[in-house]
C-alpha cells in the first residue's frame, strides 16, 4: 500500500524562508557573486545615462547580468530568460530580486541597448574588467597563448544581397615585404622589380547584404552559402578567452590574424603562441619571431610534385649569398 498525497495541502502551506534559504549552496551562481564584483559597471554607465531627472533608471548591473543569465543558462531568448527569472529563486538571488519583486520586461535590454549601449565599447569593457579580475587572482596563465578562429552565421537572409566591387586589401606584411626586397636588389646592385613597384589597386566583386553589410559570404560545408562573422579568440590553457575580434566571415584566418595580435601584445607578456595549420604562413611566422614569441604550428608535408625536387634538396651558400642545385647523381634519381 502507498499513502495518497495532498496536493492542496503543500500549496496553502505558510512558512517563514529567506531568499537565501532557497538557494542550495553548491549552486554556481553562488562561485560568480562571491568571486566577481560587478560593481564597476556602474563607473562604466554613468556617461551613458543623462540627468537625475525623470523616472528612475533599471539597475545597470542587473541590466547587464540578465544576458549573461542568458547565456550561462543556454536560453534561446530574452523573452524565455524573463520567464525563467519568474520562477526560479537563484536567478532572483543572483539578479537581487526578491520574491515580491516585478521581473522587468523583456523588452528592457533590448531598448536600453539601443538607447545606451549601442555602438560604445561597453561590453569589451565590461569583458575585460572582470577578466583583469581574474587575473589578479593568479588564474590566467598569459605565457602560452591558443590561437583559433570560428565562423558564426549571421542573421542575414542568403538570397537577399547586392554585387559590389571593391578594392582587394593588402596584406598587413607588402609593404614592409616590398622594402626588404628593394633593400636586399640594392644591396646586390640589382635593378628594382617592376611588378614589386607598381601600385595598382587589384579589385575583386564580392556579394553584399543588404541585411547585415558587415558580414561575409562564406562557404559552409560542401554546398551551402552563409552570411556569416569569422571570430578570432586567444586562450590560455586553462581555458580563459584573453582577447577576441570580429572580421567578416568571407576573410582567410592568416588575413586578420594582425588585429587579434596587436590586441593580445597590448595587454599580455606572450612567450609562445599555438595556431592551427590555417595560421601556418612565413609572414606569421617571421612576426612572431620578431616579436619574441615562438611560434608552434602543426607538421604538414611538403606539397609537389612527388618526382619533383624539394625545398630541403636545396642547400644554401653563404658566401655566394644563394642556393646552389642538388649533384646531378641526386637529380637524376627524381627526373628519370
């Protein structure tokens, strides 16, 4: 035999609880309130928001929690995060919301982000203040850095875009190319090369949408277009993001590597960095090196032709300053 519950009993229930009673302690929401202060954030916005006049303003720091509630919880929407904060104690613990309090509504981001945040650096700002709180706790390790990049669609729709031709951008490192080789045929008093001085501008046509211009197309699998954003990020090895940038999805990793590296050497004391083969140029690797940093790229085979010679066949002689052809006995071996 079992006993019938009471269904009706429990819910007229009356009791004496605290928010935090409601709350189980080993909850993570506990770990970010404890160890994060988001009090900074109102230093942040107070040039955002104009005078004491009027009716008061939301909570910035709520404001700014709710869609980092959105994304720690996975929730598809504002609307279903407004939801969920209307039934859940720790996301009313978390927000400084009491169970008498009216959850905003949720439309509130949405206009105070068009209104506010729109077009400022908040967020970066915000990202990298609580990052720098991290690593005053000795839990960032900026000495070896992950290098990767992710393309994510954009909310754009495929069909609807304009062909435009523009100007195909240079390289971060042709100019820089061009002097060392004018120096290095001056140096052997040899004549300039025409096609290193000529300053056309090469165009190319590219699709344009009229939904999202900043995006790219990109190719996604075997067959699909997107408009999508190629998004540079730096880790550390335990998993911390140290820097981002966003380029347009149609734009090669080795394209907009500069951008993430310019960031990454403002903040960081970087001694190593770790890219996959996307990243593997002579370029990226002479930057580096440059730079003090040891590049690590992954072992790829030399490309060719199989009966062809290769570049290791080849020996360097310094005194002549060039490249002297393998013994004859060696080159026949590939040719006949």
């Amino acid at each position: 035999m079992f006993k019938k519950g009471n269904k009706d009993l429990p819910r007229n229930q009356y009791g004496f609880y605290t928010l935090e009673d409601l709350v189980p302690q080993d909850h993570y929401l506990r770990d970010i309130d404890k160890y994060i202060d988001f009090d900074f954030i109102y230093d942040l916005v107070t040039p955002l928001y104009g005078s004491d006049t009027g009716r008061p303003g939301l909570d910035p720091v709520l404001l700014i929690k709710l869609p980092l509630l959105q994304y720690l919880e996975g929730i598809r929407s504002m609307r279903q995060t407004i939801k969920q904060i209307q039934v859940n104690t720790a996301y009313r613990w978390f927000l400084g919301l009491s169970l008498e309090d009216e959850v905003p509504h949720f439309s509130t981001f949405g206009k105070n982000y068009s209104r506010r945040f729109k077009d400022t650096e908040l967020f970066e700002q915000i990202f990298y203040a609580i990052l720098e709180q991290a690593r005053r706790a000795e839990l960032v390790d900026e000495a070896v850095v992950f290098i990767d990049g992710t393309h994510i669609k954009a909310h754009a729709n495929s069909h609807k875009y304009e062909n435009q031709e523009v100007a195909n951008e240079a390289l971060f490192y042709a100019d820089k190319l061009k002097l060392e080789v004018r120096e290095e045929r001056e140096r052997h008093e040899k004549k300039p090369l025409e096609s290193l001085e000529q300053n056309g501008t090469e165009l190319k046509n590219i699709k344009v949408s009229k939904t999202d211009p900043e995006a790219g197309w990109f190719r996604k699998g075997e067959h699909k277009h997107v408009f999508a954003y190629n998004a540079q990020v730096g880790c550390d090895k335990n998993g911390w993001i140290l820097a981002f940038t966003a380029h347009p999805g149609n734009e090669h990793d080795s394209r907009v590597f500069k951008s993430l590296f310019d960031v990454l050497q403002a903040k960081y004391q970087i001694e190593m960095m770790v890219m996959d083969a996307g990243y593997k140029t002579p370029a990226l690797a002479h930057l580096l090196i440059t730079e003090g940093i040891t590049p690590v790229f992954p072992y790829s085979r030399p490309k060719g032709k199989k009966a062809g010679l290769r570049k290791q066949d080849f020996e360097y002689d310094r005194e002549f300053d060039g490249y002297t052809c393998p013994p004859r006995s060696v080159a026949k071996l590939f040719y006949n």
